[in-house]
C-alpha cells in the first residue's frame, strides 16, 4: 500500500510516495508466547500479498546466480518462506521438523531456544552428501533452532550457503553464533528487544 506524503509533492508536479518495507508488514503482540516477550508476527506480512512477494524476492536477493541444490525450512515458519522460495529457485525443499512429526528414518538434534529446550530432525536421506543448502526461517533470536539445523545439515554432508531469515533480534546474539560457526546471515529486518 502507498500514500501520497509531503506538504509540498504536488508543487512539484508529482507526488512524494511512501513506500512500506518488509518491517512495516510485521505486527507485535505483548507478552505471546509468555510475559515480557515482544512475539514478532509475520502472518501479517504473510497474508499480504505485496508484502509477501517482497520478502521472498528480498530474501532471494544475496543468493542470485549461486548454486543451491536444496531449500531447507526450520519448523515452522521457515515451511511457508522456504516452500515459496525453493519454488522460485526450481529446488527441492526440506523440512528440519520437532520431533515427532516426520514419518521416517530421521536423525535428532537437541537445542536451547530463548525459552525452551526442544528437538529438531531431518530425514536421514533428505540430503545427498555435497549438496549445497539454502537454510530458511522467519526470525533469529538466539539462534538455537538454526545452529540445530546446521548441525543436522552437517551431520548429512550438506554445503550451507547461508542462512536467512525475515527479522533479526540482534540483542539475543543469534546472529553472533552463526557467524563464529561460519555461517553468511541475511535478515530482512531488525527489532530491538525479545
């Protein structure tokens, strides 16, 4: 959606337009999942159409013209991004889900999240040893879900060319743990706080 802003667009002739980005799509709910988070919803930007194809788009963007034989999508908003990404790609796509959820032979990887502990696995023939990987999930926070899913994806032998998400909470230090295990980050967007 656009609006005309600026006192004095039509002097000139034409209207100033204002653009809304990614960030400006996503709502904030108080105290979801427990008191004193500040839980970022992405269904807002998802039910958007405009909105949605931006991130997708945006998010493709630092891959351009690299090599990625797989999608891999983190349980379970990195389904809806990855599903639509690894469709513009032309690549398969692979579900890191909690434990539990997938029906064969998988293998587990335990982790801390910013207020949990869970599982994750993948199927123990989702990827093929040298296959290079795109990792995809709506926010970074800690980044225990991701370091999981790397961990998982190394254990199979895949080559991760990055990972991405939509926001990035960059005081819960998840970008910081990717990186010091050699990962590329890519957000969308930032938001100070839980």
């Amino acid at each position: 959606m656009r609006d005309i802003i600026g006192p004095d667009a039509s002097q000139r002739g034409r209207p100033m337009i204002a653009t809304k980005t990614v960030k400006d799509y996503i709502r904030t709910i108080v105290d979801f999942p427990h008191e004193g988070i500040m839980f970022r919803d992405v269904t807002t930007l998802f039910a958007d159409p405009r909105g949605f194809r931006m991130a997708i788009d945006q998010m493709l963007h630092p891959y351009a013209g690299q090599r990625i034989d797989k999608v891999v999508g983190l349980e379970a908003r990195g389904f809806i991004i990855g599903g639509a990404i690894a469709h513009q790609l032309g690549t398969g796509f692979v579900p890191i889900r909690k434990k539990g959820k997938l029906p064969g032979t998988t293998i587990s990887q335990e982790y801390t999240l910013e207020y949990g502990e869970a599982i994750v696995e993948i199927h123990d023939d989702a990827i093929t040893p040298g296959e290079t990987v795109l990792v995809i999930d709506d926010l970074l926070a800690t980044g225990g879900t991701a370091e999981a899913g790397i961990k998982l994806l190394e254990r199979l032998g895949a080559t991760i060319v990055g990972c991405a998400f939509i926001i990035d909470l960059p005081e819960l230090g998840g970008r910081e743990k990717l990186t010091q295990m050699g990962m590329e980050v890519h957000a969308l967007c930032e938001f100070e706080g839980l």
